[in-house]
C-alpha cells in the first residue's frame, strides 16, 4: 500500500509542478532575419550589422538570371542560391567582428560583410 501511496503522491506532484511552472519558461527566441539581395551581380546591402553572441538567418533572393554563390571563409559557408530563388542560411552565434563574404561567380563585384557588434 506504500508503494502505491507513493506513485500517487510523486504523480501530483508531477502535475502540480507542470501546472505551475509552464508559465514561467520563457518561450525560445525567434532568430533575427537579416535580408540580403543578389542584383546586377552585387550584394544589397553591402554590410549588415548583427548582434554578436546571438543566431541569426540569412535570407537570401537572387533576382538575377543566373545562380549565384554565397560564400565566407570567415564564416566556413557555401550556399547556391539559383536564379530568381531564396534561400535561408542558419547563422551560429558570433563574435564581435567582421566577417567577410562574396559571391563566388561575380567575385569583383558581388561582395560584403557581416559586422557583429
């Protein structure tokens, strides 16, 4: 009978603890958005500033019409976004600095940085 007193204490408080603290967790933050646009061969804008130490996306359109290739040493990513297409990019959390990107087919024209504050 012990036992069984046990299990229906251990439950309510289960539930009582739940009921409880669910209001109190704070929800997960969404990820800033941070848009950038391919056009006549060049990244609009040039430079974003971030908040360092939080995650952000970058969205990225190519309104051109041929792919064009996202690309940061700085930031170790690659990414295609084919012609007339969005794509998303996760970006982890930095550190205060810049960091630098091109376009990998429009090298000369088609550069930019990200500055994390």
């Amino acid at each position: 009978m012990k036992t069984r007193w046990r299990s229906v204490v251990v439950a309510v408080l289960a539930v009582a603890g739940v009921w409880l603290f669910a209001g109190s967790v704070p929800p997960a933050q969404a990820q800033a958005e941070i848009v950038l646009t391919v056009e006549n061969n060049r990244f609009q804008p040039e430079e974003v500033k971030v908040k360092a130490g939080d995650p952000f996306v970058l969205v990225i359109t190519n309104r051109d019409k041929a792919p064009e290739e996202f690309e940061s040493h700085d930031l170790r990513i690659e990414k295609v976004i084919p012609a007339g297409k969005t794509v998303r990019v996760k970006v982890p959390a930095l550190k205060p600095g810049v960091y630098r990107f091109v376009g990998e087919y429009h090298e000369q024209t088609a550069k930019g940085r990200i500055v994390a504050e």
